[in-house]
C-alpha cells in the first residue's frame, strides 16, 4: 500500500473520524470493541490503494484497489489482474463493471458489494454478540506492523475468522477464514 500518498490525502481532511489508539483503553472487551470500530470505519473513510491477493476455493487471483473517501463520498476502483480483464467501479452505492476487451460497461442495480478490506460493516456490538473477539500478536504484512485478532463464533453458525489490522490507521490487511476443523476456506492480504 502507499502510505506515503495516505499521508499526503491526510492534510487534505480525507483521514476523518479516526478513533483513539485501542490501547488507552483498560479492559479486553474495550480494547476489542474500540479495534472493532477503527476497522469498520478504516475501509471507508480512509484513502489508499494497493495490490492484493485472495485465495479461495483453491484459486488465487490478484486485484489492485484505489479507494478515495472524503465526507460522504466514496469512489472505488477494482482492477482484476488475473482472468478476464474486468474493472469495478463504484460511487457511493453506484457500481459499474468495465469489460476492457469488448470496450462494455454493465450496470449493477443491486446493492454495491464491498471488496477486502471492507469486510468489517457492523457496529462493535454485533460483533461482540455473536462472536468472542481476542487480540493476537502484532504482526507485519507487506512491510507495515498490524494487530491480530480472532473472531471465535459463539455458535455452530459461523466459522472463525483472523484480522490483521495496520496499527496506525486500523485497515485490514491481512484476513483469514478457516471452517470448524480449521480448514482454510479463503485468504486475502495486501502484498503492496
């Protein structure tokens, strides 16, 4: 990811809203929560753009992502750098898909689906309801220091899920999601 450019949008008011450092909190649960929450807003109100890969089913595909926020606007680029040439553009709740091959764009009338790394879109206490939420190690991924945590499901409805979240701005960077034998069903984490 480049840093360097979130650094720069920052002066530009587009970092807004971010929470205080978990760790001034004094209980397990508030430093769980207070994480909870910079990693669901990170994805949205923050600038960044970066290379990924996700691995699911047994496939590996790299996509390349441009996020820019400011206020209540949000404009998202997806590229997909293996496979067919596509392109996902979204604006707000507007999304278009761009077929460079064929020179098409397709319209997508339902709700925008929300690419990694903004995977955390409850409030803290759903979360927290339906899962025990530990913290890890911190831990470096594509050269930046994040936190780990698990979200252990409180029910045989869900699976595990593992975060790694950048310590500075609480972006997810690296997410892991294993089935009840600890089977990896999917991966996704940020390689620039």
């Amino acid at each position: 990811m480049k840093f360097a450019v979130v650094a720069l949008l920052a002066s530009s008011g587009c970092l807004q809203g971010l929470i205080s450092d978990a760790r001034a909190q004094d209980t397990p649960a508030a430093v769980a929560a207070s994480w909870i929450g910079r990693m669901s807003g990170a994805a949205n109100q923050l600038c960044y753009m970066g290379t990924f890969v996700r691995e699911s089913g047994g496939k590996m595909e790299s996509l390349r992502i441009a996020h820019y926020a400011e206020g209540k606007e949000e404009t998202e680029k997806v590229e997909f750098l293996d496979g067919p040439a596509r392109e996902v553009i979204r604006n707000n709740e507007n999304v278009a898909v761009y077929f460079p091959g064929s020179k098409t764009i397709k319209l997508v009338h339902r709700k925008a689906r929300k690419f990694f790394p903004a995977l955390l879109t409850s409030s803290p206490e759903t979360y927290s309801e339906n899962y025990r939420v530990t913290l890890g190690n911190v831990e470096r991924v594509a050269g930046h220091e994040c936190q780990g945590m698990l979200f252990e499901p409180k029910d045989a409805m869900r699976y595990p899920r593992w975060f790694c979240a950048e310590t500075t701005t609480g972006l997810i960077i690296k997410t892991n999601l294993k089935d009840d034998k600890g089977v990896l069903l999917e991966q996704m984490s940020f390689t620039q």
